[in-house]
C-alpha cells in the first residue's frame, strides 16, 4: 500500500556559492538558483486545526538551501545539491525524497536555463 505524501516546494531561491573547477570560477561566488521539492509523510488528514508539526515550515527548506558553509568550495554544482538533501533527511525523519533543481545563472548568455536536478530518496 503506497503511503500519502506531502509535497513542499521552494522555487527560485539565489544564493551565492563557491562552486567551479576553472581558475575565474574557483575564487569568488557563483549566483546559483535553487529550488527545492521535499516529500514529506503525512498524517491521513489534514483538517482547519492541524498544527504545523503536521507539516513542516517552509523556512527550513529555504534556510537549507541558502545557508550553506561560509568559505566552503563545491567542485560541482551537484555537490551543493547532495549536501542540501542530506541537510533536509538530517533535519526530519518524515523527509522521504528530496529534488534539488540547480541553475547557474553566471553561465546563461540568453536566459536559458543550465542546471541539473538531483533526485535523492531516504535510504
């Protein structure tokens, strides 16, 4: 039997990363675009009186994503994207699957979109 799943969703969020492997990326921060989808367990209902421990604040899903380690260098943007879905699976154990969606904006000459999508389910 499938179990009932909450989807949380934090789009669009820009935080300045240090991510890069070549010399003019390596120094300073790169503007990435983050956005986040968390499956979370649910309770069977939601009702007008469910408290919000029945779901979970968004801002820890935004602080998750844009509070990343002062000074610390990300080789690959998917390295930014692992250590977000481990922040998220750390901070509650209702936390079933996490897509990190990544744009490098610095890379973009026509306002395309270059990224990837990370998928990761608790293990």
């Amino acid at each position: 039997m499938q179990r009932d799943r909450l989807q949380l969703e934090v789009h669009d969020l820009e935080a300045p990363v240090l991510t890069g492997i070549y010399s003019e990326e390596t120094h300073l921060p790169q503007p990435l675009r983050i956005s986040l989808t968390v499956d979370l367990d649910c309770p069977d209902r939601f009702t007008p009186d469910s408290p919000l421990g029945d779901s979970k604040n968004y801002l820890d899903l935004k602080r998750a994503a844009t509070d990343l380690p002062e000074g610390r260098h990300f080789i690959l943007i998917e390295g930014v994207a692992d250590f977000i879905a481990e922040t998220l699976f750390l901070q509650d154990e209702r936390v079933a699957r996490v897509a990190v969606r990544i744009v490098k904006l610095a890379i973009a000459e026509a306002g395309e979109s270059i990224g990837i999508t990370l998928v990761r389910h608790r293990r």
